[in-house]
C-alpha cells in the first residue's frame, strides 16, 4: 500500500477551488453565453477565413502551461485576442466551403447538457438513458427519411450514432470483411477487394487501409460526365468480372449519394442488384446530401436503398447538428457486433447478459462515446420536420438562384448540374480568351482567382477537380445565409476583380494537418477544453486533485485491510477477500449477481465499517468464510428473499444495517431453514468472499 501524506500537496497552490461548484459553473456559464451570443451577433466582422500565418499562435502564447490557475475573465479575453483571429468561421453566412457545419441553438445547448453529464455510454449499464435515447431518436429519423423498417429498431435492424462517415465506412467494412471471410478462411484477406468511384469520398480508401485490405484491391471505378460524374452499373459490373477472372472476392461497394467534389448521385438501385449477385455488401454514404431527403421532393434520390446493407448521413453536415453527429443504419446489427464486441470482465453485467438491451459499444471503433443523441433529439424536437424542411429547401432556393446568375452571364459556367445547394462553376476560358486546347491555363487562373476572393476574407469557398477541370465549389448551408446575403454581389466581385491575372498561386504552407493523424478528416476544436483546463486550475492544482483521489483510495485500502483483521479474529481463512456489489431494487425476477465496483458504498457505511466490531455478528458456530452485509430501508415492507449460495449453511455471516443511519442491525430476524432466510428486501448487497468460485443467486417475492 502506497503513502501519502499532507506534505505532497503543493506548498502554494490555491486548493480550495472546486472544479464543479455549482455557483462558480453558473457564473463562468453565463459568461460563456454571452460571449459566443456577442460572436453571432459580430460574426461578419471577421474575415471569414482566417487571415493568420502558420505558426503565429506558437508566438503568442506561453510554452508551459501556468502552475497557478487563472481566472475565465484573462482566459476569455485571449481567447478573443489570440483565439478567434485564427479562427475559419464556418458559421459566418458567407462561408460556401467544402459543405456545411451547420449549427442552431438546439444543437448548442444539447451540446452543453451532453458536455455537463458528461457521461461515459458504451454500454447500457453505463448510463440508460443515453443508450435507450439513441435508439429511439435514430428511429425517428429513419422515419423521416422514409427507410425501409428492416434498417429500424422497430423491424430487424437498427441505428448508431458515430462520430463521422469515416468511422460508419470503416465499421461496416470491417463487419463485411468478417463475415466473408467466415465463409472462405481468414488467410484469404489478401483476395477482398472493396469498390467506389473515383469521386467517393477519400473515408473508403482510409478505411480500406485499416481494415487490412490490400491496397492493390481497391478499385476507384471511373466516372465521366456522361453521368454527371455518378458511377455506373455497368463500369462497376466490369472491374467485378475482372476481379473474379483473376481469382479475386469483391467485398464491398460504397455508393454515394452527393460527393464531395460535385454532389453527384450514383444510382443506388441498379448498383444494389449488381452488387447483390457478387454476395457484396452494400454501404450508401449520404453524408451531406442524405440530410435533404427529408423532402418529398428529394427523397427518389435514396430509391433503392432498401437492397442495400447499411445506409449513413452526417447531421453534423447539413442538419443544423453539431459535429460530431453520423447516424449510420444496418439491416444486420449482428454482423456489426460479431466484428467488434469486445467483453472484459469489468463491462460484464445482467442486462448485457440477458441480451435484453443494445450495448453500443459493440457497434463502433472504441469502447468510449458521447452522448450524441442528446442534440439530436433536441434539434428534432425544438424546430420539428416541418422547420427543417423549410431550412434545407431555403439553402436549395439560395443556391438555384446563384445558379441562375452564373448561367445568365456568359462569362461564367456551371461545370455540373446543380443537384442540392452546392454550385460548382469556373470562370469559361472563352471569356479568358482561351480555347480548349488551352484548358490547364484556364485551370491556373481559375485557381489564382479563387485564391484572391478568399483572401478578400469576405467569401470562403472551396475548389474541386472532376474530369481534368478546376472548379470553384459553392455550397449553401450556414445557418445564418438568408437572402438578404445576395449572391449578385459575389457574382459582380468575381467578374470585376481583375487580381486573379496577376496573383501569386497559393504560397506551400509549413503546417500540420491533423487529418492525417486520425481515421476521419473533420474534427472538433478539442485542445480549446483541454487550454482551459490547465489555464483555470494550473498545474500546482491538477496535481493536488490527482493526489487527493489517491490519498482517498489508500485510506479506502487500509479500511479494507482493517477489516481483513477482524476477520481473521473470527477464524476467516487467510487469503484475499474480493468485493462484491449487487444492486437489488425492485426486481422480482431470479438475478445472476455479477461483481461490480466496489466503490458503490457511500462512505457512510464505510466509515460504519471502519469502527464495528464484526465478532458481534459472528455466526453461532465462530466460523464463516463468507460475510454478506445487507443495507436496510426501515421504511420497506418485510419480504422473503431465498438465499442460495454454494457456501451457504453454516458458512455465512450476514450483517445487517439501516439505510437511513449507516448503524448496526443487531436483532434482524433471520432464520435458516432449507437455505431460506426471512428479512427486509435489501436495497443493496455487499459480498466478501474468500472463495473464487463463489456464487450466489437471489429470488425476490412477497
């Protein structure tokens, strides 16, 4: 057993602050709320992208963290002086980069209550509320998208919420590789081969990566503008039998519905019966666009999704949901499971065992998982689906209308047909003077122009190459856009704004790019929390909390050790004593009680613990090798409750103690007759054992 003392703690630190005060929360609360209240309100007065040089917040900020804390009124003002300029406000309504973030207060302040419980779900007994919350917001959604009821919990399927379409891809990649290889040896991997179009999103290849296919069977099938840039049934049925010619398995196809480059739409129908003949699992990705189709008028662009074998959006992306938020369905929840269930004894529980509950773990990457069906249900519930169909369909209208000012000015030219509310155009090399076969200058200056708007810091957008040309991506979808942002002006700006003949092209940039360090390629602000951290309570403080957890858990060791003490007073058998807890309530159902933690005893009954004298309560014969205390309500009805323990008669010692004041029980009826003992139902069960194969089981009736 380890010491400490009360020399460890830092001789001059301010330890008297608690960092969950309820008052000093509610304070720095208030103030946080209205400083990003006064952000939205100011928010076209940045420039929206940042304007900083690499490496300028290195310059600004100190090298170590602080070994005393600050206070939020210093933190706070650096995050507006050092923070916000480095800042790219996708929330600004003239941000028309890579495609939304879109953000509401729905989605903030379900944010800000899954944040405060801060709970830990990966499992049902870890918190109910989240797991049970999870399954029924994703059925409302798949309602609202009109899936098939075998992707929903209500038929044989069921939805999880991850963290991006990176991670989606990469579970049901992963679940397809299992179960084929179940059925041809898992020394065939190296035959798997997974499909896409050149324009799928760069989530499919990574996932590839990390699922240990080989990287020489994956297949990006071409497109063309023959389709709109969409992957065809028959291209796709051709690198198939190419495959299969050469001995190869075809795994795994991932249609899309709206790129990343264009927004284009593979056919999932059709793609979905040529893929079903080759036993190829199916996986839609409709990360962006999957959003829109909560519209009547867009939902024919998912026909055919019921032959497919999981189906994902980002409500991150264009559903008004903070990142992170990817639902993902399955037709086949097993199959998730099978390839990713992990189950140490410590997540071990009745209700996972009885296979009476959905245990999300099992259904992605790690074992640990946000609350995220919080905001979601939130942002459902606080604008409803007439709302946010109104919200998606005002983005499509924006969008059309800039379409419409592109098509009308022959300087200009939409590139490929608008589908939702992204444009892609480029200014025409006729208008440059150019002809076709002068397509790669053309592509420089459209490259140099688009650099110079952005630079204006009045306008961010984002290009895309799909079949040899450089285009100017323009994509509808910041919350805050409203018509009022008029679109002509942007068009005037790009038409007269003569710098893109003459500017430099984009300056190579010495910088990490953090998407290279993680499966997904979005990310939240994460170091924000963590600055704060050790800027409010500084060094000297963090220590001194890590310090008093463990003095807590020594002096909780030497309770124990104390009692082991008295045990072997009574005649208990040497050895170690394990703890065990098991939670009764009101059940009145035979229980399996599996170990838990032992830290479920309020100290109360530990400080009990620490002064009685356990010979009092020892059994008539002087000796026990099992002790079961039972904590008592005085406020319950007596009930009979049948004890069967494989050390039982005669080798039992059961303590009982009143709930309400942590004393000693000494007159509890108690009677042994044929294993049956009569008593006050027992709210909950403490159990030191000496025997590892001890079990017990306990039958609950009037």
């Amino acid at each position: 057993m380890g010491s400490l003392g009360n020399d460890a703690l830092e001789a001059n630190s301010l330890f008297n602050l608690n960092p969950l005060d309820h008052e000093e929360f509610r304070r720095q609360g208030h103030m946080i709320i209205n400083f990003l209240a006064d952000y939205y309100r100011d928010i076209e007065k940045f420039p929206v992208r940042s304007q900083v040089q690499p490496g300028y917040l290195h310059k600004r900020l100190p090298e170590s963290a602080p070994y005393n804390p600050e206070s939020i009124e210093t933190i706070l003002q650096d995050v507006q002086n050092e923070i916000v300029p480095g800042i790219t406000h996708w929330q600004s309504p003239n941000y028309f980069a890579y495609f939304p973030s879109s953000g509401s207060i729905a989605g903030f302040l379900g944010e800000m209550l899954s944040t405060g419980f801060n709970v830990v779900g990966f499992n049902w007994m870890s918190s109910p509320a989240a797991t049970e919350l999870e399954s029924i917001v994703m059925d409302w959604f798949g309602k609202m998208l009109k899936l098939p009821n075998s992707f929903l919990f209500s038929g044989n399927g069921g939805g999880v919420l991850q963290g991006t379409t990176c991670e989606a891809i990469l579970c049901t990649l992963t679940a397809s590789r299992d179960k084929m290889l179940n059925k041809i040896g898992r020394d065939n991997i190296g035959k798997l081969v997974v499909y896409g179009s050149d324009q799928t999103h760069c989530a499919l290849q990574k996932a590839a990566q990390i699922a240990g296919i080989n990287p020489k069977n994956f297949r990006p099938v071409a497109t063309n503008k023959s389709t709109a840039f969409g992957l065809s049934p028959v291209a796709l049925e051709a690198a198939i039998q190419a495959d299969l010619e050469v001995g190869l398995v075809p795994l795994f196809l991932c249609a899309t519905v709206g790129t990343t480059s264009s927004t284009a739409v593979d056919p999932i129908g059709p793609l979905c019966d040529i893929a079903k003949e080759y036993g190829i699992w199916v996986h839609v990705d409709a990360a962006y666009a999957g959003s829109a189709c909560i519209c009547p008028e867009f939902r024919h662009f998912i026909d055919g999704v019921e032959k497919a074998d999981s189906f994902s959006l980002n409500a991150h992306k264009w559903f008004f949901t903070t990142l992170d938020c990817c639902c993902l369905w399955v037709k086949d929840p097993s199959a998730l499971v099978k390839a990713l269930s992990t189950n140490p004894e410590y997540l071990r529980n009745k209700a996972t065992e009885a296979r009476q509950v959905i245990d999300y773990k099992d259904w992605q990457i790690a074992l640990s998982r946000r609350f995220r069906s919080l905001k979601l249900w939130m942002v459902i519930r606080s604008y409803g689906v007439a709302n946010l169909r109104s919200y998606l369909r005002n983005h499509v209208k924006m969008a059309k209308q800039f379409e419409g000012l592109l098509v009308a000015d022959n300087r200009f030219e939409v590139v490929v047909p608008r589908t939702f509310a992204m444009v892609c155009f480029r200014v025409a090399p006729s208008a440059m003077g150019l002809t076709f076969d002068d397509e790669n200058i053309a592509n420089e200056l459209n490259a140099k122009l688009l650099e110079s708007m952005n630079a204006s810091g009045k306008v961010y957008m984002t290009h895309a190459v799909v079949g040899g040309v450089y285009m100017i991506r323009f994509a509808v979808g910041a919350t805050l856009t409203e018509e009022k942002h008029d679109p002509s002006a942007l068009v005037k700006a790009l038409s007269t704004n003569p710098e893109y003949l003459r500017s430099n092209t984009t300056e190579s940039r010495q910088v990490i790019d953090y998407k290279d360090w993680q499966i997904a390629p979005s990310r939240r602000f994460r170091s924000l929390k963590l600055w704060m951290v050790l800027r409010s309570y500084g060094v000297a403080n963090l220590r001194n909390y890590l310090w008093t957890h463990v003095k807590m858990a020594n002096q909780f060791e030497g309770l124990l050790v104390a009692d082991k003490r008295n045990l072997r007073k009574m005649g208990l058998p040497a050895g170690k004593y394990d703890f065990h807890t098991s939670p009764i309530g009101d059940q009145r159902s035979r229980s399996n009680l599996a170990p838990c933690s032992a830290c479920w005893i309020n100290s109360g009954v530990l400080r009990m613990l620490a002064r009685m004298d356990l010979a009092m309560v020892s059994s008539k014969e002087g000796l026990t090798s099992d002790l079961v205390l039972a904590l008592i309500s005085s406020k319950q009805r007596a009930d009979i409750i049948r004890y069967e323990s494989n050390t039982f008669c005669g080798d039992t010692t059961i303590i009982f103690i009143n709930q309400e004041n942590n004393s000693l029980i000494k007159d509890a009826k108690m009677s042994i007759d044929d294993k049956l003992l009569s008593f006050p139902r027992s709210l909950l069960l403490l159990h030191l054992s000496s025997s590892p194969s001890f079990s017990h089981k306990v039958i609950l009736s009037t």
